[in-house]
C-alpha cells in the first residue's frame, strides 16, 4: 500500500468518520486518496485551519470519541497551532495530521516549511515526524492510543509529502507497546481508605469537581458520594453538567465568577476532596488565602497535577470512576447537618442574581431565556470567551456532562462558533447553540460558509455590547475607566452578514422580543444568526478581584 | 540545591530537545546535560544537573515522568551514587613553568594529552570537588581553554553499611 492508502485505512480502523480540515501541497496525496473513499467518511471542509482543530475538539468534547484534523503544512500547520494548544490545556483528544515537505527537503527551508514538530512539542501530548512509511501505521495507531489514554490530550503526526506516495506492506499492530508511556488506572487500596477515613472525621468536607470527571464518566459516583455523605459540591467550569444543578447539594460553579457560597465553602470547608481538578489561579484566588482549614484529598490520572499549585494531604493517583467505586462502599453515611444548614444560609443571604430591566437587554436573561426554551431538548451550548462565556456558565444550567463546550485552561476567543461545528457534526441529533460576543464570534466568523456548505443548523447567539466586553470590566473595576482598545461598535451589520452567507438572521433590541426570537430561531431547520443587543455597559458579578482571596469578592448583591 | 537527575529515554532523534524544552518552559537552568547510548542502542541514558528548589523539581521530575519518550527518571542525589566528570584544560606552560604544572597533574592522576612549546593540555576525571580543585590550581598559570564533558552518574550497587 502507498502511505496515502495506509492513512485512510488507519482512520478506518480507528472508526473514524467524521474529521475536519483544509488542503494544501503537501497533503495533496492523502486528500488524494480520501477522494477514492469520499463516502466512507463526513469530511468537513472548514475556511480556517484553527476552526478545523477546534471543531476535532468540540468533536472529542462533545461526543467522548477522538476528534481529528488535517492541514497541509507550513502556514496550514501553524492555524492549527491555537486550536492544538486549546485541547492540550482542557485535555482533550485530538490527532492532527499536518503534510511536511518532502524527507529530503527537510530543513532546507524549502517552501511551505516550518519544524512543526518543534513548534508544538510544548502544546501536545506527543507528536511524531514520520520518517519512514514503514512507520506510519503503527505511528497512527499509537497516535490515537496517546491521544484517548490517561490523561486525554492532543496528538500530531507529521506527515512529508513523500510518505503519502511511498509503499510498504500494510500492517496495522493489534496493540500498542510503548515502555515509557503506562498510565495508571487503579488508585492505591491505601490512599483510597485514607480517603474513607478523612471524609468519616470530616465535619465540613467539600467535593471540588472538575474535568477529570467528564472525561472518565464518573459523575454519578460523584452523586452518590456526594449524597451518601451528605458532602455539598462545586463543579469547575470543566465539570458544569456533571452535577445536577437543582440538587440541595450543589454549589455551582466556584471561583473568579463562582458563587459567593462555593466560594466560602472553600473558605471554611475542614477537607476537600478534589476530583479530576487541578487547583487553577482561577478557581483559588490568591493561593496563600485558600483553604486556610482544609486537609486535601486529590484524586487525579495525572501524578503531576498534584502537589502542582497546593501542598495535597492524600493524593490518589487513577481514574475518577474506578476510584469513586472503590471508595464508596468504605464511605459512611453521615449527616451533617450544621455544615448543609451553614451552607444553606449563604444559598439565601448571596444568591446569584441580576438585576433585569424592561428596557434594554440583560445578557444574564438572555441565557436565562435560551436555557428555558432549551431545557426539553438534547442541547449542546459552546460558549466563547469573555463575559459571555461566564454569564453562559452562570445562568444556563447544564444538566448533563458533555453539553458545555467551553475554552477554560487557555481561554480562546474565536473557540467557540468552530467548536460548535464539530459538535453538530459528531451529534446531528442534538440542538447545538453558541453564545457568543461580538469580538469573539468575529475571530471565526468565516465558518458561516462551512456551516452553509455542509447543512449544520447551528444557532449563534451574540451578546452584542459593542465591547470587549471582559477586558473592559477590567478597566472600569481596576484601571481607573481607561477604556484603551476596548470599543468595537464598529462592527458589520450581523444580520445582513448572515443573510450574506445565505442563513437567517435576527437583531433583538429589547428585553419582550428575547424568548419569541429563541423560539423562532429554533423552529427554523437551517442555522441561524441572532444578533442581541444588549447593555454595553453590564459587568458579570460576583467577582474576585485578580490577586484577592474567595471570600474577598464583589458585586453580585441584588 | 543540587540535584542529579538520572533519565532512561528513548534513542530517537527530538528527545534532547523535548527534555531541554521542559526544564526551560519552567525557567529551569540546567547546569549540564550529558547523553549517551546505554547497553541496549535503542535506549539513551541523560544525566542531567540542575540547581532548584525541591518543589519545583519535583514539578520537573514529574512532568519528564510524562513525556511518552521518557522510560524511567530518577533524582539520584538524594541516595549513595557515583558520579564522574572528564575535563580538558589547556593551560599556558613555558618551559620554565612545566615541570610544576606536571606536578600538579600527577597528583590529581590526570593526563598530559598534548603539548606545544607554550602549552599543555591536561585530561583529568573525577567528581566535581576534583575537578575544581585541579581547576583551581591551574588557574594560575593561566587557563587558555577548558572543556567539560558534564557528570555522568550512577547509583552505588552496595548500600549497605560497612
Ligand atoms: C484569542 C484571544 N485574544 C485575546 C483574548 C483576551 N480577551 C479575553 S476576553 C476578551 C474580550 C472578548 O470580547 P467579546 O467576544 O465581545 O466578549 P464579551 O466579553 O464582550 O462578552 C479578550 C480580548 C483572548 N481571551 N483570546
Ligand atoms: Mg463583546
């Protein structure tokens, strides 16, 4: 077989379908060989290299399954780069292919050049330059095997123009065998009883739930450790969806943007026990004031993320799910009832809320609105970055995981609009929405032609204030008012730049036209563009200032 | 504190640098780095010595642990090991001046590897307080050119006590 033929046969035995991506010189060979085979797979040519990365991502996040793109190489190779660097941060599975120039051109500064290998060594979890084709199967194959094992997280192979057309025998290995690379799945009997025994003697122990737990599915063992114990719980960004958001137990989301009473249960907890976390800048505040009471348990795949940003007491080093089994039947049921009741309080003294106007139109409603017309239906939301990504992570509530397609680790705008593609594609069934700012949404904004092209209703929902937005509320909270290099009310006519791309657009201006809009924009089979005009001037509250401790925040009192 | 890190990695071309690029990206300096082929080609052996506080190093240790090309890692400093270094000084030697340098290099049981009618070169081994020392008494003649090969390292197979 030539390494063209290889490359489709591995995607085939990696039960690939659908993938994502844009051609060039170098992969001219392998588009080559998809051609042959155009109706085995969903190819989903994108305008932008970058969305063709963060659509593998919203794939793989959506879906569970390893998410795939492919770009020729040079500048094809350096658009991946953003979107490569997004999956690694949130350990998302991804493999991209990149085309190289030929062997024998390598670092020759031959045209279309550039040492791909080496700009992302950084940014992905491994990645392989193939240098015989006698390589190149078993390369993929441990490609996806690195990209879906342990600790999820992007893979690249590089691939040079001469090995796509270059034969060998096809030999796919029936398992792969790499003696430095062993993840660890089963924690140790030992810590996890230390665990048992911290949560028994614990009079206020708190569950900080992140990411880790929607990848290795452990949600309802977090439930029912959670209410077994009577322990209240926090879900991360990462982790909204994996708790159920009407439950007497949660505490939202904590953190920069959290919830004041997520906040001070981290304040005043005597143990937490964190799973699938990692103790980001974002959720402590300032790391010396965390915690002050707390012993730490952490239970996490990845040996380096503990001890990384706080001294942990118990580390257990596995899976959430197979943890969480182990240590539920060792866990004793208990009430505690002072702590539920303590938390309870700060519930009814700091709610979070807004205050609504029937004059202009409240971002915070808006979600609020798309959540209930929504809440009936298989939705997926991605979200953009900025105050629209944390009034979506406030207001809408995430019943199930895998329904929040969100930038968190590296927090890229222009992540959101392509991720949503990549989630429409992997799940056609599904309502896929993406709330948007009006700087975001411009960062990709050429994928509205792929959507177009290849039929995906997707709805973009922009919280239009003309700013942005977040990096102005740093400036009028911090910096004295000094809006520099914030405005972007000159922007293109929203609605007349969807219906240039052939779909329906839609302004909404005042607070009674929001819920008949979503309506309306969910009955149309196509996708759709609403462009919300709303207070240019509202901040996302509650909020710890950069530097300040958790229960040093502002803002957020109705 | 100093710390020697002894690495198993694969013998494939990109490993050197995707280790440098590790200890770097965490503002790391390495104060040397040596590799070589072990007893089996497909293996390389990196002896690596940094200077850092122990958390962050702990940090390092485990973020090398992770890298797919990475077999095994250990901070060997912290048990009984032995630890060696080559290097060569060529040192300013006038006719006058040999026979004391000669001295000198006998003492530390190092070698005279070249000579020229101003200068001789020197190879010695040995740990690093050796090394400085032998340095350090060259200094004053006057140190033309030094190379260092970096230490190499390996655990004592006899721990127990004596
Ligand atoms: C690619 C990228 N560039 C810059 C930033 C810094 N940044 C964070 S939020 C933000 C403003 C986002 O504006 P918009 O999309 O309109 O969202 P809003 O905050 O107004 O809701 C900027 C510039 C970023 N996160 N990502
Ligand atoms: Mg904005």
């Amino acid at each position: 077989m030539t390494g063209a033929e290889i490359f489709v046969e591995c995607l085939k035995r990696e039960g690939v379908k659908e993938f994502f991506g844009y051609p060039g010189g170098a992969v001219i060979p392998l588009f080559d060989e998809l051609y042959k085979h155009w109706e085995e797979f969903r190819f989903i040519l994108v305008r932008h290299e970058q969305a063709a990365a963060h659509a593998a991502d919203g794939y793989a996040r959506a879906t569970g399954k390893v998410g795939v793109c492919i770009a020729t190489s040079g500048p094809g190779a350096t658009n991946l780069t953003t979107g490569i660097a997004t999956a690694y941060m949130d350990s998302v599975p991804i493999v991209a292919f990149t085309g190289q120039v030929r062997t024998a051109m390598i670092g020759s500064d031959a045209f279309q050049e550039a040492d791909v290998t080496g700009i992302t060594r950084p940014i992905t979890k491994h990645n392989y330059l193939v240098k015989d084709v006698e390589d190149l199967a078993r390369i993929i194959k441990e490609a996806f095997y690195i990209a879906r094992t342990g600790r999820p997280g992007p893979v690249l192979v590089d691939v040079p123009v001469d090995i796509g057309l270059a034969e060998t025998e096809f030999d796919y290995p029936e398992k792969v065998e790499l003696r430095g690379y062993k993840p660890n799945y089963k924690g140790h009997p030992l810590q996890i009883k230390k665990v048992a025994k911290a949560i028994e003697e614990s009079e206020r122990p708190l569950l900080y739930v992140g990411g880790g737990v929607v990848i290795s599915g452990a949600h309802e063992e977090v439930r029912q450790l959670a209410e077994k114990a009577n322990i209240p719980v926090t879900t991360t960004l990462m982790a909204l969806g994996t708790f159920p958001p009407d439950h007497p137990l949660y505490l939202g989301m904590p953190g920069m943007h959290g919830t004041r009473y997520a906040n001070m249960a981290f304040i005043e907890c005597d143990l937490i026990i964190a799973v699938g976390a990692r103790f980001d800048d974002r959720v402590t505040g300032k790391i010396d004031a965390f915690a002050p009471h707390a012993k730490i348990a952490h239970i996490d795949i990845d040996p380096a993320a503990i001890s990384k940003n706080v001294e942990v007491h118990i580390p257990v080093v596995g899976d959430a799910k197979l943890i969480l089994r182990e240590l539920l039947p060792l866990v004793k049921p208990r009430p505690r009832n002072s702590w539920n009741d303590q938390i309870d309080e700060w519930k009814r003294k700091w709610p979070l809320t807004y205050r609504n106007s029937d004059s202009v139109v409240k971002p915070q409603y808006v979600v609020e609105q798309i959540y209930e017309a929504t809440k009936d239906r298989e939705t997926i939301i991605a979200t953009e970055v900025g105050q629209n990504q944390m009034w979506t992570a406030q207001y809408y509530k995430f019943h199930r995981p895998r329904t929040l397609l969100t930038s968190g680790g590296l927090g890229t705008m222009g992540y959101g609009f392509p991720a949503s593609i990549g989630a429409q594609a992997g799940r056609p069934d599904a309502l896929v929405i993406d709330i948007a700012g009006d700087g975001s949404i411009q960062m990709n904004i050429q994928e509205l032609a792929t959507v177009v092209q290849h039929g995906l209703p997707i709805k973009i929902a922009i919280l239009n204030n003309g700013y942005l937005g977040m990096v102005r509320q740093w400036q009028e909270l911090f910096w004295g008012r000094r809006y520099s290099a914030v405005d972007i009310a000159v922007q293109p006519d929203f609605v007349k730049l969807a219906e240039a791309y052939g779909i329906k657009g839609m302004r909404i201006e005042h607070p009674s036209e929001v819920r008949d809009a979503i309506e309306e924009a969910l009955k149309e089979p196509g996708p759709v563009l609403m462009d919300f005009r709303i207070e240019r001037e509202e901040n996302v509250f509650p909020m710890v200032p950069a530097g300040k401790a958790l229960h040093e925040m502002i803002g957020g009192l109705a | 504190m100093k710390h020697t890190i002894a690495a198993l990695v694969e013998n494939r071309f990109g490993v050197l640098a995707r280790i440098a690029g590790l200890f770097s990206a965490r503002g790391f300096n390495i104060d040397s780095l040596t590799v070589g082929e072990t007893e089996d080609p497909t293996i390389s052996r990196m002896t690596i010595v940094v200077e850092g506080d122990d958390r962050v190093l702990e940090q390092v240790m485990k973020q090398l642990n992770k890298l797919v090309d990475v077999i095994k890692v250990s901070d060997i400093s912290s048990q009984k090991f032995v630890d060696r270094e080559l290097v060569l000084i060529k040192v300013n030697a006038p006719r006058s001046r040999r026979s004391e340098i000669m001295e000198i290099a006998e003492v530390f049981r190092a070698k005279i590897v070249d000579i020229s009618p101003n200068t001789l070169t020197i190879e010695a081994t040995g740990n690093e307080d050796k090394i400085k020392a032998i340095i350090g008494m060259l200094k004053p003649f006057g140190i033309k050119e030094l190379a260092r090969t970096g230490r190499v390292a390996m655990l004592r197979e006899f721990r127990g006590e004596v």
